[in-house]
C-alpha cells in the first residue's frame, strides 16, 4: 500500500519495517493502513511464528505519528476512531520483537510497547511528548508505561515529556536488552528464531496469558491460565512434544 512499510517473510519469521528515515520513520495515515494491513497477514498465515518491527535508518525506530497529517482529520470524533497502528500491533496474535534504534518518540514509544519484547540499540531514546504540544498519548500510553516502569517513573515521563536514555530504560524495565546498534537486528532474530522453534499455539497462548496476568485479579488470572493451559495440552503439538521427549528427539510443531 506504501512504500514507507516493508513487509517481509523469511520462513517462519515476519518483518515489519518503517521506512520512512528522513522523517524520523512519523508515521502517515497511509502507513497506518499498511500497518494494518501486515498484521492482519501475520495473523491469518499458518506458517508465521514471530514478528520483528523496527524502523530504518540510524536515527530513530519512530518518532510518532506524523504532526503535519494531524489536521487532516476534520474533527476530533473522526481522529478518536482512525486506524491505529498502536491498536494493530495490540491485535497482533503472534509473538513480536520490537528492535528500537534510535527515538521511540510518543507513537513510536506506544508501538513499541505493544510488542511483547523489546529491544534496545545503544542510541535508543524512548519519550513522551505529547505534553510539549499540548495533548497528551492515547494509543495506551500511559497504562503500558505505568505497568512497566511503575507510576512515579511513569509520571515523570508522561508530565514532562522528557526522553530518557536506553540505559535509564532498561534499568526501569522498559526493555529487556541494550545491544550495539550493528547487532540490534541480528540479536532480535536470534530470539526469533528460538521463539519459532517452539510449539506456536504455546507461544501464543503464553501472549494471551500475559495480557490475562496484567489485566485481571489474580485468582481469575491464574484460573485462565489453567483453561489455556489445557487448551494447549490438548493439541496435536503437545502431543508431539510429549513423544519427542520419550523418544530423545527435537519435536516437529505444525501449529495443530
């Protein structure tokens, strides 16, 4: 749909690029549909397993929505209900790696917090600014950071919108890894790859059951971990993972 989203596949594992640099990677409604649009693929593809989202270019993942698209919305109602990327990746059913090189800036810092891990080049800086132009994030802003990084962290960013570095980051628990940004992509694949090699209906049992454990009270959260759990114990796949274990071999997943 657009040249500023690269979607690729490489076996079992989907890569959804921003590309757009010389704008910070600002994402354009255009984009949005785009976005959209590449998860609604990981999700009806039988043979993704895990999907990577970074941005191009050196200096930033995402810088956020594009400001300048903002007033082509006609009005604050039809702004409130447009295509959200931050609510297509929350929609994505499949493991997600986000690789963040260089600013995850209001959107971006929301997009990247609707993976499930994130990662870190040694450049990386992650904010919210929105209170500097006179709103304040809605693509799940402040219930991610506040969940992640604790309330008074999460307050001084969301009221002062000053960015914080990828150390500071990673000590708040914002990600999981700061690497060298020439091996930020290689490192994220690397996890990939592992998360592939494992049972899939597993894998994306164990996002739903983490979405469940932040979501919910804990006896409610812990009884729908065993109902997922039984799910999967009922599957074709750990069925195979119980011979491969018998029989000393790797199991063969099909995602049944």
């Amino acid at each position: 749909m657009t040249d500023d989203i690269v979607f690729e596949v490489d076996g079992a594992i989907a890569v959804i690029t921003l590309n757009r640099p010389q704008k910070l990677n600002a994402v354009t409604p255009e984009m949005a549909d785009a976005i959209v649009a590449a998860v609604k693929t990981c999700n009806d593809s039988d043979t993704i397993r895990c999907v990577i989202l970074t941005g191009a270019g050196e200096r930033a993942f995402c810088a956020g929505s594009d400001i300048r698209e903002l007033d082509s919305y006609e009005t604050p109602w039809e702004f409130r209900n447009r295509p959200d990327y931050c609510d297509a990746f929350r929609a994505l059913l499949k493991p997600s790696i986000c690789a963040v090189n260089g600013y995850a800036f209001g959107g971006g810092l929301e997009t990247a917090m609707s993976c499930d891990i994130r990662l870190a080049s040694e450049n990386a800086q992650f904010a919210a600014p929105e209170i500097k132009l006179g709103w304040i994030g809605g693509g799940g802003m402040a219930a991610h950071l506040s969940h992640s990084i604790g309330a008074s962290n999460a307050a001084l960013m969301l009221m002062t919108g000053d960015p914080i570095s990828a150390e500071k980051a990673f000590s708040w628990g914002l990600v999981s890894e700061v690497v060298p940004q020439r091996e930020l992509l290689v490192r994220a694949r690397a996890i990939a790859e592992t998360i592939a090699a494992r049972a899939p209906i597993a894998a994306e049992t164990a996002k739903l059951n983490l979405k469940a454990a932040v979501s919910m009270p804990l006896e409610k959260a812990i009884e729908y971990e065993r109902d997922l759990q039984t799910i999967c114990f009922a599957t074709s796949d750990a069925a195979e993972g119980r011979a491969a274990f018998k029989e000393k071999r790797q199991p063969v997943f099909r995602r049944r």
